[in-house]
C-alpha cells in the first residue's frame, strides 16, 4: 500500500522536508531542546501552527490565549473534515488517525487523487496521510538536529511555509476546470484583510469564503461541468 501511494505524495515529500528543517531551525534558534521538533510533529502535527507555537513558547502566554489562536488558525479543517464525510466513510479505527492527519497538504492530495485500481480506498488515504506525517516528523527533526551543530542564518526561514501554499494553488489551478472557487476565495481574503484586519483576517475570510461557495454552488458547478 505505502508503495504505491509514495509517488503521489512526492510534492509533499519535497515540501515537507523543507518547511519541516526550517521549523526544526526555529524551534532550536528560539533555544528549545532539539526533541521537542520531532515530539512536536509527532503529537501536534500542524504546520503553520507549529510555527506559530515557537512564537508561543517564547512569549509565554496562557493556555487560553494559545487555544484560542490555535482554533483560529485552524477552522479551516472544519470545513475540510465536513467535506470529506463521505470518502472517509466506512474507515472505522483509522478515522482518528485519518482527521488528525488532515493538514492542508494532504487534503489536497485526498482531494483530488484516486486510488489505484485495485487497492483499499480508505487504506491508500491512511497510508498517504501516514507517509506525509512522517516526511514533516524527519524534517523537523533534521532542522532542529542540524541547528544544535552548525549556525544558519534565519533570515527569510519563516517563509518556507508560504511558498509551500503557493506550489499547492497552483496545483490547484490546474486541476479545477472552475474560477470561481479562487476568484471568491480572492475576494474574501482581501475583504477580511480591510474589514477585519491582518489579525483577524484568517477566520473572517474563510467563513465568508464558505458561504459565498455554498451561495454560488450551482454556478461553480456550471462552470465545472
């Protein structure tokens, strides 16, 4: 099953690996244990909130105040759990494993890859979901060992995570036959960053962004057909 899933996960592969040594760099230049990147990864698992958490750390705030920051940066999975309710039906003791996974990258790939004939469907998405944790656990863990024995400069580092998003809307781009998705999406974010603020952009232009989907979900599929 992992051998035929990996060539599709590649990108990820690719990506991770390099976003995963840039936040084991971080994580180790802010003064943290090496450890903790893997740990982090391991029971964590979310990038951009990862990330987050290193600024976190360091500023000691509360457990309210990180929790509500974490839901905030995260409420976009709760639109990616809802639709994929029925590809992960039937997935019994791996549903767990299968929504904690769930990151950005790997919805994509759930998304808008089938599995091979022949293979369990929800067993090709585990074992998709699975290789893609375990390529952001070793990246993680290189940066994080790499930055206890050599020095790097760490200017520019924090951008990793945004040129990964960039390489998957293209991806995206290419594969949607429909506009419409992205020009909304556009739309909505630039909206919440005047409107809300680029503190509270994020949920503001993602909750706009689903129900000006669900409005024009009719035309999306118009267009799609």
């Amino acid at each position: 099953m992992f051998r035929k899933a990996f060539p599709y996960t590649i990108p990820v592969l690719l990506g991770y690996l390099a976003i995963g040594i840039a936040f084991g760099l971080l994580l180790k230049n802010a003064g943290y244990p090496w450890y903790l990147a893997p740990i982090m990864s391991i029971l964590v698992y979310a990038g951009a909130l990862q990330y987050l958490a290193v600024g976190l750390l360091a500023a000691n705030v509360s457990i309210a105040e990180a929790a509500i920051l974490a839901l905030v940066v995260n409420a976009r999975h709760m639109v990616y759990g809802l639709s994929l309710l029925e590809k992960y039906k039937g997935a019994g003791l791996r549903k767990p494993y299968l929504v904690f996974a769930l990151t950005d990258e790997t919805y994509a790939l759930v998304t808008s890859t089938e599995p091979p004939a022949g293979l369990d469907r929800i067993g090709f998405y585990a074992a998709v979901s699975l290789l893609d944790q375990c390529y952001w656990v070793a990246g993680s863990a290189i940066g994080a060992i790499a930055g206890s024995f050599l020095p790097f400069d760490m200017k520019g580092l924090d951008f990793a995570l945004t040129a990964l998003f960039v390489v998957l809307l293209v991806e995206q781009l290419k594969s949607c036959r429909s506009w419409v998705p992205f020009a909304l999406a556009a739309a909505c974010s630039l909206g919440a960053w005047f409107i809300a603020g680029p503190r509270n952009m994020l949920l503001a232009s993602v909750v706009s962004t689903v129900v000006l989907l669900v409005v024009f979900r009719k035309e999306i599929v118009r267009n799609a057909a």
